[in-house]
C-alpha cells in the first residue's frame, strides 16, 4: 500500500474533490457521532475498475483511506495477481464511516450514504465495478445470496457488476481464498469485453434498478466451486 499513513485522500478530480469534501462534513447518521474521520474512497477518476467494499474498520477510520488493514491487504494481493495495482483501481466502501465495532451496516445508514455513492460511481464512471460482500452486492442483486452469485457477472445499463465474496472472509474461512481469487481471475477478460465491445449502451441507465443481462463472456458460466455451491 504506497497510500501516505495518516493523510486522507486528495482526489485530483474537481469533482470527485468535492465530493469528499461534502462527505466529511457529513452529519446524515449515527456514525457521524462516532466516526474519527470519514473514508470516502481512494483513486483515480475517471477509472476502468471499481471495487466496493462494505464499510471502513477499525485502521480505515484512523487512516481515512478505504482497505488498509488485514483484509486491503488480501484485496491489495488479489489486484496484483492479475496486473492491476490499487494506484490504477477505484477504492470505495457502500458506507463512508465506520460502524462501531465494525458491526453491520444499518439500513438506514446505507440509505443515508447512497446518494454519496451513487456520485461517486458517476465521477468514477467504471466499465467494471467489483462488489466486495453481501452490502455491495445487495445494492444491484437483492435479496440474492452471494454463494451462488459470487463471480457472476451481468450487465447493468451501461457496467459490468461482478459480485464477489469480501476479502475478509478469505481471512476467517481459507476455503474462500481460492474461490475469491478465481472470481478476481475474471477481471481482466471481462475487462477487455468491456473495452472492445463495449459496455456501454448508448444513454443506457446503470442503476441497479435498470434491467440487468447476463455478460457474454465465458466467464459468466459457472465455476466448478459455484456449481459445487449450487
Ligand atoms: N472492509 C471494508 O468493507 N472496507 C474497508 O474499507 C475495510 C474493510
């Protein structure tokens, strides 16, 4: 992680800059009341890939930087097994300060954060977001369980969603970290599809609500490990 310890993101993107500065000043929740500092995401603008994590924990919250801890470490290792490198990678979390004691997120305070979100995705305008856990992945797959949709990709208006597990559960349940880094193998020909075919559907709406299609690439058949989850 080559992020400066201790120094909150500086987007160079006007508007992704003024964003965060909207984003720290934010008192729309609870979490305002507890929060050291707000973690309103790390990266480029625009950006080809997306990832969205769940919450800040415990380092984030001190550090004010999304995935710095054990688990930004598992992501960090994932990125650079398939030639990506956070530098290059939009960071976020669906929620942009922490719960205390790291407990779920509550519904009201990820409807309080999702107009953040919802910007940040239009600054960041990914061709592939990556959802990190069952609160990203909810967000366009509800009410869907993320052992049988992890590294299953489809086409929402204009992206590529690509739900996955979140990397810390690799960190309690080692049976995880192989089927994780199989659905990070995914990335890079999902990528290029979204490259050469191009993802984007002229003026095509990219909200959860908006009809999704499944992605024509292989990889949108089953892995052994989903068929086995089946
Ligand atoms: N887990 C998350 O979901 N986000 C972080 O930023 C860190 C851990």
């Amino acid at each position: 992680m080559s992020d400066a310890i201790g120094s909150p993101p500086r987007a160079a993107n006007p508007a992704l800059l003024t964003l965060y500065e909207e984003i720290a000043d934010c008192p729309a929740c609870e979490l305002a009341r507890t929060r050291t500092q707000t973690v309103p995401g790390v990266g480029p603008a625009p950006a080809e890939v997306m990832c969205i994590g769940e919450a800040p924990g415990a380092r984030e919250d001190e550090q004010g930087l999304p995935f710095v801890g054990p688990a930004g470490r598992f992501l960090d290792q994932l990125l650079g097994g398939i030639g990506l490198s956070r530098e290059t990678v939009h960071i976020a979390n669906v929620v942009k300060c922490r719960p205390p004691g790291n407990r779920d997120p509550q519904p009201e305070e990820i409807a309080a954060c999702n107009p953040f979100l919802e910007r940040q995705i239009a600054i960041v305008d990914p061709l592939l977001i990556v959802t990190l856990g069952r609160f990203s992945m909810s967000r366009w797959f509800p009410g869907a369980s993320i052992s049988r949709i992890h590294g299953r990709p489809r086409r929402f208006g204009g992206r590529i969603v690509l739900p996955m597990y979140h990397p810390a559960a690799a960190l309690h349940r080692g049976d995880l970290r192989p089927v994780i880094e199989a659905d990070f193998a995914l990335i890079p020909e999902l990528l290029e599809e979204a490259r050469t075919e191009g993802a984007r559907e002229p003026g095509g709406a990219d909200e959860p609500s908006a009809h999704s299609t499944p992605v024509a690439a292989a990889a949108a058949a089953p892995s052994a490990e989903q068929r086995s989850l089946l």
